[in-house]
C-alpha cells in the first residue's frame, strides 16, 4: 500500500514557507528550502505560497505509461492531506540551481524524501527533481508554477553526487518485530497460515498416513509446530497410541519445509492441528 501510494504522490511537500517577515528577506533557494521544510505550519501556508490558486503544480514520472498531471493548487493541497493522514513526512533539496532575472526567478533542484507509515513505520525513500518559477513581491517570493518530476532511475551526476548519496539513503525498508519468546502462535492469531510448497507431495502424505489437517471427529489430534525457518516438529500427542506416534513421527521427517507463519511482518513459530484413524 505504502509503494503505491507513493507512485503518484511521490514527493507531495508537507513543508512550507512560514509567513512571517523573515520571508521576504529569503533569497529564493532559501524560499525552496523553507517550502520544503519538515515544520510545516499546514496546507493554508502551502495556499499562501502561490501566487493563485489557479493550476500551478504539473507531476509527471520518468515512466513513460504514466500521465501527466496538471493540478490547481486546491486539488494539491487535499492529495497533502491524504499523504499527512498516513505518514510522517521529510524533503530535503539534495542540490539547487538558481537562475534570476529580475523579479523573476527559477530553481531547479533533486529532491530527497522520507515518507514513514504512522501505524507500521515502514520508510520510503523518494527522489525527485523539481522546478520552480518564482516572482518576487514585497512580501517575499511566490510560486508561478511548480513541477515535480518523479525519478525512477539515479539523478545524473551534477544534481546527484556521489559524495552525498550516504547521506541520502535510497533504498526503502520495512519496520519488522522481531518476535523474542517461543511461544508457538495459533492459526487464527497470525496474518499469514503455514503454507507447504507442494500441495501435491502433501496430500499424498496424507492418504500414506491416514492423517487429515485439522481436529476431525472420532480421530487423534495431534499437533505439529511450524518453526520460524519453516521446520515441522512434531508437538503434542495427546492420547495417541504408540503406533499412531510412530507414524505421526515419520509423517513429519517426510516434510519438506513449510513457508512459516506471518505475524506483522515476522517469522513467528505456528501449532498446527492433524488428526489420525
């Protein structure tokens, strides 16, 4: 959800100039920077910023099936609000190139982004470049229009420099719980079952046996604990007969491994339930 979601709005800016009269002192890289800042004051300063609210802001992606949008600044500020109910945002301007004539200005930059999901805390790392046309006013600069190129593939060298690609990582991740205990997990309690890889080799295991998947009437439960690596050990054998064990036994050292169980995100140990005639 994360991923795609970030496709289309990839480097929406949750940042914004503050509208003080500092503002009006900002040279217009400063004025990108500040737009770009992760203490926003909301989307009324991101309204502020442009000169209208007519269609400012054009998105586009290195991708060629993917359209391009024009977009008024209204329309801008609700797809802000759809990222900032989800994530906690930051953008940084990685390098800036600033042409001036006038009151007129343009910059043209790479854009690097972080975009953490506030209920999973998996991190996006986005990149972009923007460009700016800005005016200048009494009261500070102001957007004439704004686009945002989404880039797929590394900026080229001059906007992306080797020398600072540490210090803005590209790679997203994933927050993973690392579950400590070994407490197994029921079925119902996990996100994702044990699934074995071969359906076919399973079921004829079964019929060998005389053992069906899950606690079936007048037959002999028994348990088998799917570890965290996908290994089948066998658990609990309640009122099982020795012969029953023994065949319980080389039921499970037949197996091949199991795609373990998913718990927010984690390998986690899983009891399965089997009963034999």
């Amino acid at each position: 959800m994360i991923k795609d979601l970030c496709i289309s709005i990839l480097c929406l800016l949750l940042g914004s100039a503050p509208l003080t009269s500092v503002q009006a002192q900002y040279t217009a890289v400063e004025f990108v920077d500040a737009f770009l800042a992760d203490n926003a004051s909301g989307t009324d300063a991101v309204k502020t910023a442009f000169v209208d609210s007519g269609s400012r802001i054009w998105l586009s992606s290195s991708n060629q099936n993917t359209p391009i949008r024009n977009l008024d600044v209204s329309a801008y500020l609700q797809e802000i609000n759809t990222v900032n109910a989800s994530f906690s945002t930051k953008f940084n301007t990685v390098v800036s190139i600033h042409r001036k004539a006038g009151p007129l200005s343009t910059v043209f930059c790479s854009v690097h982004g972080r975009l953490v999901d506030n209920e999973t805390s998996d991190t996006v790392y986005t990149r972009a470049i923007h460009s700016y046309k800005l005016v200048q006013h009494d009261d500070g600069w102001k957007i004439l229009q704004l686009n945002i190129q989404n880039e797929d593939e590394p900026f080229v060298s001059e906007l992306w420099p080797k020398e600072l690609a540490t210090n803005y990582p590209l790679e997203s991740k994933e927050n993973v719980k690392i579950y400590k205990h070994n407490r197994p997990f029921n079925v119902d309690e996990v996100d994702l079952a044990p699934l074995y890889p071969f359906e076919k080799e399973l079921e004829d295991l079964l019929i060998e046996f005389a053992i069906q998947q899950g606690q079936i009437e007048n037959e002999s439960p028994f348990t088998i604990y799917i570890s965290e690596d996908g290994e089948a050990v066998l658990g609990f054998v309640g009122d099982l007969s020795a012969d029953q064990i023994e065949s319980a036994k080389i039921f499970v050292s037949k197996m091949n491994l199991w795609y373990p169980a998913v718990k927010e995100k984690s390998s986690v140990k899983c009891k399965l339930i089997f009963s034999i005639k």
